[in-house]
C-alpha cells in the first residue's frame, strides 16, 4: 500500500521521466557509436575529449543565462523545445554521414550545441522536481534519474556495439532520433507546473545584470551551500581528468575491442541501476551529506582498482562499484539543494550550482586527454621517463600511460570526499540551513 501511493505522488513525474529514459538511451547510443568512429577516425584521447570539452563549455557558459530563463518562462515549453533542438542536430549529423561529408570538427560543433541545450532542460527538469512530486520524495525522484541513466548504460552499449556493425551510424542515428520523438509526446501529455510567486520575491527582474547573478550571491550568502559547491567542483574536476581518457584507455588496453568498452558500460549501467534502486526503494540516509561524501571515497576507490586493472576481469567489478556510488552521491546532492531553495528560485540557483561545479568540467576534459597523448603516454613506452619506476604496476604498452594519469585522479575522489569531513559547515549542511519551507531563504 506504501508503495502504491508513493507511485501514485510520482505519476506525472513517470510519465516525463520515462519519455527521458527513451531519449537517454538513444542519446546513449549515438555517443558510443561516435566514440568508436571518432577513435578509429584520430586514434587519440584528444579528439574524444575535446567533445566532451565542447559540451561542457556550452553547458558552463549558457548556466547564468539559463537559470533566469528557466525562472521566467513556461518550464513545459522549454522542455519540449530543448528535446526538439537535441533532436535536429542528431538530424543534421546523420545527414552529414549519408551525404559523406562528416567530419570530427563537427561533432565538435552539434556537441556544443546540445550542451547548451541539455544545460537549460536539465535546468529545467530539475527545478520542475520539487513541483511534481511532495517533499519526503526528493530523494527517490532524483534516484530514478540515476535509474534511467545507468539503465540506458546497461541496454545502450549493448545495441551499440551490435548494430554497429549492421545498420552502421547512420541506423543508431536514426534510432536516437525516434527516442527523441517519444521524449516530446510525453512531454505534451502532462501538465508542469508553474512555481508560485510570492510577495518576498525579489526584485532582480528590474536589472537582468542582477538577476543573471542572483544564484551567485545567494549561494555565497550561504557559507554551507558554498562549502558542498566547492567540494563538488574539485571532485568533478578529478572525475573529469580521468573520464577524459577512461574510453581511449579501455579501447587501447583491448586492442580496440568494441565489445570491452561496451562490457565496461554495462558494468556501469548495473552498478548505477543497483545502487539507484537501492536509493529509490530506501529513501537514503537521514543525514544526506554522509551519503554525499561516503559515495565519493567509495567511487575513488573503485576506480583506483579499475586503473590499476588491465582486463575486463577487473574492469567489470571494479566498474560496477564504481557506479553503485554514483546515485547516492547524486541523490542526496540534489535532495539537499531541492529542500533548502525556495521553487521559485531554484531555476537561478541551480544554474550557479550548476556552472559552479561544471566550469572544472571542460579543463578536466581538455587537460586530461592532452596530458595522455603528449604526457603520460610517451613516459611509459618502453625506455620512457616513468616506465622504470611505475611500468611494473601499469605495464608498458598501449594504455599504460593513460591507466597512471586515470589512477591519480581516483586517488584524489577518494581523498576530496574525506577531507570533507574536516569542514564543520560542509559535515552540518543540513543543520545549519533551514528548508525553504520552514523559514524564507
């Protein structure tokens, strides 16, 4: 009976997040199916991070924009147009390749496109959360985006990999473009609401340079919510340095092997549906920021396990650990931020969270994939500079380079996640702020 009415208080959240969950797994397609062809294309790191690089760069710069944007306008309409422009420039990808005129660079460019794009429906998917479902679910509704997330991780791979080979990109291409198309009708079948005005609201509308950086000031007026920011930036600052060569290392370890790279993802899809099952049917801790920080140490250490394996024996388990983390971190992250912002707020202030924690993204990305190329992988070729003293851990081959630079970065996860322990404002986030219902911002 619980249960049936805690789906009951989801139902427009469902119906949304499964038209998202279509999309996903389509979206989820084409990228693996443009890492293959991208890496069989250039052969280096580089070219695989700089789309992610591009992404994220749209994603930080469009944020501040975004967030006032979100708070203005109707949150359905933006959804629906957000799909839509994802949607096309999937199209004009697959017309590039049928007419052989397909080229990296333009990758490069529908990426930054769809970051900016993807930015302002996260944006507004997000703060349409705490609109769609009650209070007590915040936990649960964001754990089902991790469901749908690392689900797509478990099926995407999978498809990818298979298809491929027998209707090539331009098939996965259209198949992403049909998942846009269910994401839109669901879209159109429910009401979002609006959030409600109040009297105490601001007035920032008078002065857009204002309200562009209302999220900014409210955030730096709140040291706790400051402290989990800059605690999230640095760790996705490492996660980042060590995603930017976490496919090229796969790919050069197995000797281009499609299907290692798509057993790693799967790994990762159980992991991540594991752990936001767990999440979604539990609730999570009390004290969320336990959860916050314990899921960061657990996803460093599974990660040094993974870097420091050279074969799918270590790389399944240790992905799938990796991943289990990753929803509680997620989860309870958001429920944090969904409980203490007033609705008609959370557009602005999630943007600054949002930009906050993404603007290490793109450097990540961008330094990671070159540090591997120029850097840690001529050191550990045979007779390179770090061979002698870490060949004996990493090997000296193809990848060794890449797995020394990916174990660094898990290694500090695992430290960014105690040392936020140390912080009394951080480890008390959720004593010291009031929820937005029990007193005004």
């Amino acid at each position: 009976m619980r249960i049936t009415k805690q789906l009951a208080s989801l139902r427009t959240f469902l119906i949304i997040w499964s038209g998202q969950t279509a999309s996903i797994v389509g979206s989820y397609m084409t990228t693996f199916a443009l890492t293959l062809w991208a890496w069989q294309l250039t052969g280096q790191a580089t070219a695989l991070a700089l789309v992610y690089f591009f992404n994220r760069l749209a994603n930080v710069l469009i944020s501040p924009l975004a967030g006032m944007i979100v708070d203005r306008w109707n949150r359905k309409l933006l959804l629906v147009a957000c799909d839509a422009a994802v949607g096309l420039s999937t199209l004009i990808i697959l017309l590039l390749y049928l007419t052989n005129n397909l080229q990296i660079w333009h990758i490069y460019v529908t990426s930054t496109i769809n970051g900016a794009f993807s930015c302002l429906q996260l944006l507004a998917y997000s703060a349409s959360v705490s609109l769609l479902v009650p209070k007590e679910q915040y936990s649960r509704a964001s754990s089902l985006d991790f469901l749908a997330s690392y689900g797509a991780d478990i099926i995407a791979p999978a498809l990818a990999a298979s298809f491929y080979y027998v209707i090539g990109l331009s098939g996965i291409l259209c198949i992403d473009f049909i998942t846009f198309a269910i994401a839109v009708t669901t879209l159109l079948l429910v009401p979002i609401p609006q959030p409600p005005r109040t009297p105490t609201e601001p007035q920032p509308r008078k002065n857009i340079r204002q309200e562009l950086f209302f999220g900014f000031r409210y955030i730096l007026a709140r040291p706790s919510l400051m402290a989990l920011v800059v605690v999230m930036s640095v760790f996705q600052l490492a996660h980042d340095f060590g995603a930017a060569v976490y496919s090229p290392m796969v790919l050069a370890r197995s000797d281009n092997n499609a299907t290692a790279l798509a057993s790693v993802s799967m790994a990762a899809g159980v992991g991540g549906v594991f752990g936001a099952s767990l999440m979604s049917t539990w609730g999570g801790p009390k004290r969320r920021i336990h959860a916050v920080l314990m899921s960061m140490v657990g996803a460093g250490l599974s990660k040094t396990v993974f870097g420091l394996g050279q074969n799918l024996s270590i790389w399944v388990p240790a992905q799938f650990c990796s991943s289990f983390n990753f929803p509680f971190l997620g989860s309870c992250s958001q429920a944090i931020w969904l409980s203490k912002v007033r609705p008609d707020w959370q557009g602005r202030v999630f943007a600054a969270s949002s930009m906050s924690v993404m603007v290490t993204s793109p450097i990540g990305y961008l330094l990671g994939g070159s540090l591997a190329d120029y850097v840690f992988e001529p050191a550990m070729k045979p007779g390179g500079s770090l061979a002698p003293v870490f060949g004996w851990i990493f090997g000296t081959g193809a990848g060794a380079g890449m797995a020394l630079l990916y174990v660094f970065c898990a290694i500090c996860m695992l430290l960014i996640g105690l040392a936020g322990y140390a912080f009394p404002m951080l480890r008390d986030v959720e004593k010291v702020m009031p929820d937005h219902d029990a007193a005004v911002g």
